[in-house]
C-alpha cells in the first residue's frame, strides 16, 4: 500500500513550499449572507433515500460557495467553513482537492502560514522535545503515500430520525486522498516517548472564539498508545502530490486511516504525549458514539442515562449509487451502467451488490481499480429496466471482516455512524 513519492516531486515540493508559498489569503474573498442556520424543514429528516427531480437531496441543501482554492462547494456555513463535495465528484475513487469537503470546528482558522517560522512541536512526556521544521519533515524521514477516505463522523446527519443536531450534511462530507508524509511512528520515536504515557494529543493551529481556557477554544484530539492505527498514521504533507489546500489542513496533517475524520487533525502543530487519558472537550463529551452493537441506541435510553457512551474511532462500511442520480428519465429496455463507490474502516470492500427494486435480488456489481484498503473502490452494474414506471435502486457493500450495511438506520444522539443501504429512485420512461 505504499510507495515512495518519486525524488522529482519531492524536490518539486520543497521548491513550492520552501519559499513560503504556504502564504496564502483567505481573507480576500467576499463574504456570504448568513445561511449558516438554513436547515431544511424543522424536525424532519431529509429521505432515506434520494429521488428524482431538481432537488434530490443526495447532498445537503445549500447554496454553491467558491471559496479560495476551492471549486463551487454546497455550503453549510461560512463561519466555521463547511463545505460539501458534490455528488459528481464521486464517479472517481480520487476525489481532486479542490473539490474536497471542508469542515472546521471553531471560527478563527489560519489564512496563511510562514513555513520558514513554522515548526511542528512533539512535546509533553517525552525525553527529547523537538520542533521541526518543514524540511526536516521532508528530508529526516522517509516519504510514504497512500489513499484513503477522510469521512466526518456527521456525514449524512440529515437522514437521523429523529433529526439530531449538527451540521446537517448529505453524503459529501467524505472524500478520498493520496496522502503522503512521514510515519507518525517515527516522529514519536525521535521524540522517545517516556514510560507513564498513555495517549498522544494532536492539536491544530487555529483557535475558537471567547478566552483561553474555553472548552473548546483549541481543537484538540487524543489517540491512545496501545491503538494499532498508530502504525499505520502518518503525518502527511501532500495531497494528492500536492500541498494541502489552507481549507484542508495545510502546511500538515494527520491522517488516520480507517478512523473517522475527527482524529486527522489539519495544521497540526503540537503533538503532545499524555500520561493520563485527554479529557478535553472534543474527546469528551465529543465525539462520542454508544457503547453498543453498530453504535445504536434510543432517545429513551439516553433520556435515562442507560447509554455508556466512549470515543468514535473506525469508520462502518458504506456504499453509494453516483450515477443515474435520478435527474433524466431512463429509457426503458436500454441498458444503463450504474456506478458508484465503497469503502469501510475495517479494511477492504470484498463485495458490492446492486438491486434494481426494495424487494428485489441482490446481485454482484464489478469492483473496479483496487486503490488500498483505506480508498474508496468503484464499482459499476450493468441494469436493464424491462418497462416504464419508478425504481428504487440500491447498492449494498461488505467488507473483508464480513460487515454489510444494515437496512435500518443507526440513532445516536451524535448523529454518527450513518451507513444504513443507500436508495436511489429514478424514473424510467417508455422509449418513443
Ligand atoms: N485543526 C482541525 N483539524 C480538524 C478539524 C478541526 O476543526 N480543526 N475537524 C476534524 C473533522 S471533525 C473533520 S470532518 C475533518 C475535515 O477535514 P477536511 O476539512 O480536510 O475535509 O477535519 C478534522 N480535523
Ligand atoms: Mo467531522
């Protein structure tokens, strides 16, 4: 799953990013009304699964925003930015940068960075601190690159029933990179971490509104030691063979693979050994999903205090139907190729089914390219409709631990961990 970054574009890399390059101005652009609390009709989640028509729901409903380095967006909110991937995109199992979804915590994001004053800090219970700069991060340990899927933990929130509060997002809070930076491992290991430590903190650049000390002034996430998902992260300092967009994390990042997006921390700048568990706001109450099968619970139970609740980690299997999305009518008896895209966090998709009707067969659909065991993998189904009249088509994922989407729905009082089988409805029409 890894590959060296040629030695060409490591060089190109640090040309672009050693002569601060990295200054780049977000605060030029102009601002947007606020639509930052445009939630669709109160109380209602949207559908379960999306139909034809000129709005069908398949992201969230919001207006195009074109931020900087970024292509038009559906935007949830302009402070923090949130913004989603069109649907689209998805037909590929790369998603471009400029098209990849963006979500922030707290108001005051960084608009620029000075990598020549910039430093990366490993500090806290360790024997050797070190600040290192963006060259040392290229040139003192060896590059590697892989993909794999950044997906909020929220994605897809507005289908909860009953409706949850947060960001309500469609499906495009995901997508898929190729990541490359320097094993996580290695950083911690120069560090030497000392005896005592139970986690490692990361904590990005920007900072939230109110004083210091705030709950949630800093953003701040916490792995524990023992976690395997360690050796495989890596702090990553490119994307796609490029330098992170501000929006996504630049200068660095963490990535996490198979973990939901809220561990892979952008602009990360200390990264801190703990000798006891982080209990900051975003790990706790944060980001917390049920101590249960699927992470499923009740209202009620909540209500009760019933439900022990612990830290988010891997990302459930999913899958998705890109295309027909249900805005042209599909001529009946010709066949049309629909396509789409998988993924879990508990390693690779082994089997993607499509079905043409709620009740009707599964049958297998074709996996294409195999991009890792953390990307999203395509796949595509060659469908017949016999007559005119609607259809639900359905895509339905499993993968290599034996997980399949489930028919129901997850509730949580988060709203994680959606991956409920996705429905498109399309109409087919009599061929003139
Ligand atoms: N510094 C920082 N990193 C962060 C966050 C944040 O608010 N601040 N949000 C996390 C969450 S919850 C998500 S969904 C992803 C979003 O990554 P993206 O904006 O690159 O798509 O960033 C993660 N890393
Ligand atoms: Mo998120």
């Amino acid at each position: 799953m890894e590959k060296n970054l040629h030695n060409s574009s490591r060089r190109s890399l640090l040309k672009i990013l050693g002569v601060g390059a990295g200054a780049l101005a977000l605060d030029h652009f102009f601002q947007f009304d606020a639509f930052a609390h445009q939630q669709p009709a109160a109380g209602r989640a949207l559908p379960t699964f999306t139909g034809p028509g000129a709005n069908p729901y398949w992201n969230s409903v919001g207006k195009m925003a074109t931020f900087p380095q970024k292509a038009p967006m559906v935007m949830l909110t302009d402070r923090p930015v949130q913004l989603e991937t069109p649907r689209n995109y998805f037909l590929d199992a790369i998603t471009p940068n400029d098209a990849f979804f963006v979500r922030w915590h707290l108001e005051s994001t960084p608009n620029e960075i000075d990598l020549s004053t910039w430093r990366l800090r490993i500090e806290g219970n360790v024997n050797n601190p070190l600040q290192l700069s963006f060259p040392d991060l290229l040139r003192k340990f060896k590059p590697v690159t892989f993909a794999a899927v950044n997906q909020c933990s929220g994605n897809s929130r507005s289908r909860f029933e009953p409706r949850v509060p947060g960001g309500q997002w469609g499906n495009g809070a995901m997508g898929c990179a190729r990541w490359t930076g320097v094993h996580f491992r290695e950083i911690l290991n120069m560090a030497g971490i000392k005896s005592g430590s139970v986690q490692v903190q990361m904590q990005g650049l920007e900072r939230g509104k109110g004083p210091e000390g705030m709950p949630s002034y800093e953003f701040k996430k916490s792995l524990n030691l023992t976690d395997p998902v360690l050796d495989e992260s890596i702090v990553a300092y490119a994307m796609n063979g490029e330098p992170l967009p501000m929006l996504n994390g630049f200068p660095v990042r963490l990535i996490v693979p198979g973990y939901f997006a809220t561990y892979w921390v952008k602009c990360l700048s200390s990264v801190r050994l703990l000798d006891k568990p982080d209990e900051n706001f975003w790990m706790n109450p944060g980001y917390r999903v049920p101590d249960t099968p699927g992470g499923n619970t009740n209202p009620a139970d909540v209500k009760a205090g019933k439900v022990k609740m612990i830290p988010i980690s891997r990302m459930p299997v999913r899958s998705f139907i890109i295309s027909p999305d249900g805005d042209t009518k599909i001529p009946a008896g010709l066949p049309v190729t629909v396509r789409g895209i998988a993924f879990s966090g508990s390693g690779p998709v082994t089997k993607v089914e499509f079905s043409d009707s709620v009740r009707g067969r599964w049958r297998a659909a074709k996996l294409g390219e195999d991009l890792g065991p953390y990307a999203f993998r395509t796949w595509e189904a060659q469908w017949t409709p016999a007559g005119a009249g609607n259809y639900r088509l359905a895509a339905r994922a499993t993968d290599e631990k034996g997980n399949v989407q489930p028919d129901e729905g997850v509730w949580n009082p988060g709203g994680y961990l959606w991956n409920k089988i996705e429905q498109q409805e399309v109409t087919v029409g009599a061929a003139e």
